[in-house]
C-alpha cells in the first residue's frame, strides 16, 4: 500500500509516492523491526506519518539503505554510519571523517590479523604434538589438559564463531 502526495511546484504537479514500513521492508529485505531500529539511530531520519501514526517513506529511502549496507560491509558500525550521514545533512562533506575511521580500521585489522597468525602457528605445533602423540588420559581429554597454548583468540574473535 502506498500514498500519493501531489506537490504543485510552478504549476507542474508532481506525483510524490509515499510507502509504509512494511513495504519498504519488503522491497529492501530488511526486517520492520531494523528499520525502526535505524530509525532510533538517526540513519533514517524522521519520516512523515499518517493521521494514525504510519510511517510514510519516499522512494529516496532506498538510496539511504544502499549506503547503510555499503558502509556496513566496509566495517562501519552502524554508531559511525549514523556520524557520517549527520555531518552530510549539514553540508558538509564527510570524507575526511572516513578516510579517519578507515585508517583506524585498517590498523585494527592489521593488529588482529598478527594475533590470528600467531594463534594459528601456536594450535599448528599443538596439533602437530598430538598427531604424534595420538591420546593422553586425563579428566576429560588429556590431550587439550596438558596443552601449553600462550595465545587464545580473544573474546570479540570467539563470540562471532
């Protein structure tokens, strides 16, 4: 279901396509509940509502959602997306401000890609140790019970697994 708002501009009419929550939802295949939670983040922005309390979304609200998943698969929180796309709707450019949180993840990325070499090398020499050792008693698998494993992978690493 959508609405149609007309807009008289120099005598032209222009036909402006409004669209509730739930077919926004379905045309972008993101849930209704993610977008009132963009929403509540400022990616958004405030869009207008019926006389009952719908929310009505122009067609531009697409273009938005493209930049949240572009962004998104780039790295950016949705915390930074909501930065970046406030400072544009001042008019000024966010560029600067990205290439910054860029920079900082690459650095991230850089740190945590030697941790999981580090990590890989020490489970390779463990693994190649019990290969060799076949099985050890212990209480539940002597194997992992006599382990001297230095690094772990860190929290961050093993909840997304």
């Amino acid at each position: 279901m959508f609405h149609i708002d007309s807009v008289v501009d120099y005598g032209v009419y222009t036909l402006i396509v409004r669209l509730k929550i739930g077919e926004v939802s379905r045309r972008a295949e993101l849930g209704i509940e993610t977008l009132r939670y963009y929403e509540r983040l400022g990616l958004l922005g405030s869009p207008r509502r019926t006389e009952s309390g719908y929310r009505l979304y122009s067609e531009s609200i697409f273009g938005r959602l493209d930049f949240i998943r572009k962004a998104q698969a780039m790295g950016f929180t949705l915390e930074e997306i909501a930065r970046i796309i406030q400072e544009s709707e001042t008019g000024r450019s966010p560029c600067a401000e990205v290439r910054r949180i860029a920079r900082r993840k690459l650095e991230e990325l850089d740190l945590r890609l030697k941790q999981l070499r580090q990590y890989r090398n020490e489970l390779a020499r463990t693994l190649t140790e019990w290969e060799r050792k076949g099985s050890a008693a212990g209480k539940i698998c002597g194997l992992i019970e006599e382990s001297h494993i230095d690094h772990v992978p860190d929290r961050a690493m093993r909840a997304r697994q």
